[in-house]
C-alpha cells in the first residue's frame, strides 16, 4: 500500500511537470541588408514549442496585418516565400517592396514576438528630365539640366561634361547663365550609391548663335614673291555659310587663289605675293540668327617691336635698349623715341619727346630682326618711356607699346621717394619701383 501511493505520487509530479516551461526563442532579432534581387533567410528558431507539453503552440509569421504562415502552412500565396530548416523564413528575389519588419511569433504567449527588419539595397537609377535628352537654346539665356535618380540608399549624384568634371558638379540639377557656344556639348549626370556600378544618363546641350569668326593671324607680315595662308575658323549655330572677301568682292578660286574647308576652319592660299594683294581681306560669315565679319591686313612692313632689355640701367647716364622685330625684307632703319617722367610729390610730368635713329645690323633669322642702341646723355636717377618703331622698303612699321625704364641714382634717396610715388599710382608702377631699388643696391655693391 505504502510502495503503491508512492508510485502515484511519482507519476502525478511527473505528469504535472510536463509543460511547465513555456516555449522560448533561442534566435535573435536582427537586421538584414540585402542587395534587390537576391535571396535572404529570416532565421526563427523556438525550444519547447510542443514537444513532452501537453498543449502544442503555432508559429507564425507576420508582416503588419498579413500572416505569411502558420506552422507548416504557407499562408502567402507568393512563390518566392517558403520555410527553411524548420520555421526560418526564406524570401527569393528579393524587391525593394519586400523591405521592412517582419514578425516570428508564437501564438497564444504574451510578448513572444521576433522581430527583424529587412532593408532592400537596390542599384541606382536615373532619369534625364529632357524628353529626348536634347536641350536647344538661345545664346545669352539661362539653362537648367536635371535628372532624376532611385536607389536605396539616395544615390549621390556628380556632373561632367565631354568627359571632365563640372567645378560646382553635385546635386539632381546644374543651372547655366548667360550660355554661350563654350557651353555646348555634351553633359552627363552621374548616380552612384556603393551598390552596382554608377549610372549615367546623357543630356545633349545646343546653343544657338549668331556667328563668331577667329582668325589664326590678324596680320600676316610677308613680302613680294612668298605664298602666304589666311586661315579663319567659324562658329555658328545654325552653321553660317562663310565667304572670302577682297575690295568688295567675293573670292573665287583662281591661278592665285585657293579656297578650301575643312569643318569649320577656312583658308585662303595666296600664291606669289604682289604688292596689289597688300590690304584686308575679310572672313565674312552669315546664318538666320546675324552676321559678322573679321579682317585680315597683309602687310610688307615690319612689325610692332617689343623691347626685351632689363628696364633698369647699370649706368646713371645711359641705358642699353634691346628689341625685337618681325620683317621678311631687310630693315633700313629703326628709331627710338624717348621721353624722361619727371615726378615730384603730387604729380608726374611728362618730358619732350626726343628721337634717335640708327641703321640696325643683326638678323636673328629671316623674317625677325634684333635691335640694340645705348641711348646716351641721360639724366641719373631719372625714369623714362620709350617707344620703339622699324622701317623696311615697304615703309614704317607700327610703334611699339610704350616701355619703361629706369638710370641709377648716386643715392638711396630718389629711390626711397619714388618707390613711395610709383606704389602710389599702380601694382605695375610699384613692382618697377622695387626692381629700381635692388639694381641701386647691386651699383653700389660693385
């Protein structure tokens, strides 16, 4: 009797201990990344869900309001949903609409929910706003390229045109004031976020204009007997018909005269200087939107000089002026026209123009000449301008751009002063002014 109530003693404790423990995750929470288009599993996985309880518990899995499934059962009609390796919820092909928290949850338990967040990283995309990714416009207007991009995360976006990076090239637009020719071509709007390559989307900008004409040389320094080429290059848009023009007249080819083009760039070849092709001839150049014209002077006299030498003396009475010129024929005679600047604490005054002249020797090469003359029985300390001018037998070339120079001074004074003066007036003036000085100080130092 005793062995037998102890027995069923046994067996109720027994009995009444199975399914005391309630059902428990042994996954976690988390958050999943996921490339758009891949597969991912949700892993879910629970002790004591019903085995030795006397009451079994359903799984499920839920997003928001929708069930997915409940224990074995695929609830979801969605093919690419299916349970893995027991209750682990697996999602194939991923979509950017499958993101979000999707719940493991045992039914019938207070707060035994498993949480975990999918987050679809998807590819960048873009879109131009132009319908057809052309842009046509008016030169002198204001213009708005944008695209559109997608992606998650935001696609960062970088502007290039015709290959090279944009100064200001971040953001969806790049707005253009005052657009001219340089603008046209071709602009790309570039998306990126770290997942798949950068897309890029082209967007053609044209701009409309009246011509514009650059000629590779404004004036053609030559002589009797040489072929010489005149080359002028046309922008337009529409594209400008363009013609050679002399006297009046337009330019055919002839025994003399040879047209041709290529693109946009125009020629003229003369053959066999005269001097009746001396003067202008005229790029003219026409569309819908205006016309224009450029000149072209042939010419047999020298060219503009441009003096080379220090513009500071070693000498205090003296200075040493070194030019160069551009003249096919031989020079028979250069001058040097010089004037002092007298400069006191309030003003500068201008001195009397005074000239020499000499018959220059050296040739550099066969159409540019050197020149070079001491200029004697100048003022010490003093400043001076000059320009330079050359002859040939075709007559005086143009002067030169006035030049200025300097004479040493016996002391540190003038040049203190006239540092002060010079600084005054202009950051040119100032940086003449300081090179005064240290050729001063280099004169006493010898």
């Amino acid at each position: 009797m005793v062995y037998a109530t102890g027995l069923l003693f046994a067996t109720l404790t027994f009995l009444c201990g199975v399914g005391t423990e309630l059902p428990k995750f042994i996954t976690k929470s988390d958050t999943h990344k996921t490339v758009e288009g891949e597969t991912i599993t949700l892993p879910c996985a629970v002790d004591h869900l019903g085995e030795f309880t006397k009451r079994s518990y359903v799984l499920l899995w839920r997003r928001g309001n929708t069930v997915l499934t409940a224990d074995k059962l695929m609830v979801i009609r969605d093919p690419r949903f299916s349970l893995h390796n027991g209750f682990s919820l697996r999602i194939a092909n991923i979509t950017a609409k499958d993101a979000g928290e999707y719940l493991c949850q045992i039914a019938d338990t207070p707060a035994k929910d498993q949480v975990h967040s999918v987050q679809v990283l998807v590819p960048p995309s873009i879109h131009s706003s132009l319908p057809n990714g052309q842009l046509t416009t008016r030169k002198g207007g204001t213009v708005t390229l944008s695209c559109t991009a997608s992606g998650n995360p935001m696609p960062s976006i970088v502007w290039h045109r015709q290959g090279s990076p944009l100064l200001h090239n971040e953001g969806f637009s790049i707005t253009i004031e005052r657009v001219d020719r340089h603008h046209s071509g071709l602009y790309q709007c570039t998306a990126s976020n770290g997942v798949g390559p950068p897309v890029t989307v082209d967007l053609q900008l044209d701009v409309l204009h009246s011509p514009e004409i650059e000629a590779e040389r404004c004036r053609v320094q030559t002589a009797e007997g040489r072929n010489e080429l005149l080359v002028c290059t046309v922008y337009g848009n529409p594209t400008p018909n363009m013609v050679w023009v002399r006297d009046g007249s337009i330019l055919t080819s002839s025994n003399r005269y040879s047209l041709d083009k290529n693109g946009n760039r125009h020629t003229l070849s003369i053959i066999n200087i005269q001097s009746s092709d001396f003067g202008n001839f005229t790029c003219a150049a026409e569309n819908s939107l205006g016309k224009t014209r450029e000149n072209i002077l042939i010419t047999g006299k020298p060219g503009r000089a441009k003096v080379v030498s220090s513009p500071y003396s070693y000498s205090v009475t003296s200075y040493n002026l070194t030019a160069v010129v551009e003249s096919v024929s031989p020079l028979l005679e250069v001058r040097f026209i010089y004037r002092r600047i007298l400069i006191n604490d309030s003003h500068q005054q201008l001195g009397t123009w005074k000239e020499v002249s000499f018959k220059p020797a050296w040739r550099i090469s066969s159409s540019q000449h050197f020149l070079s003359y001491n200029i004697r029985g100048l003022q010490s300390a003093a400043v001076f301008q000059v320009h330079v001018q050359a002859s040939n037998r075709y007559g005086w070339g143009e002067l030169s751009d006035v030049y200025q120079f300097y004479t040493r001074g016996p002391d540190d004074d003038f040049f203190e002063r006239n540092l002060e003066l010079l600084s005054s007036r202009s950051p040119k003036s100032y940086i003449n002014a300081v090179g005064l000085l240290a050729t001063l100080i280099l004169g006493i130092i010898l």
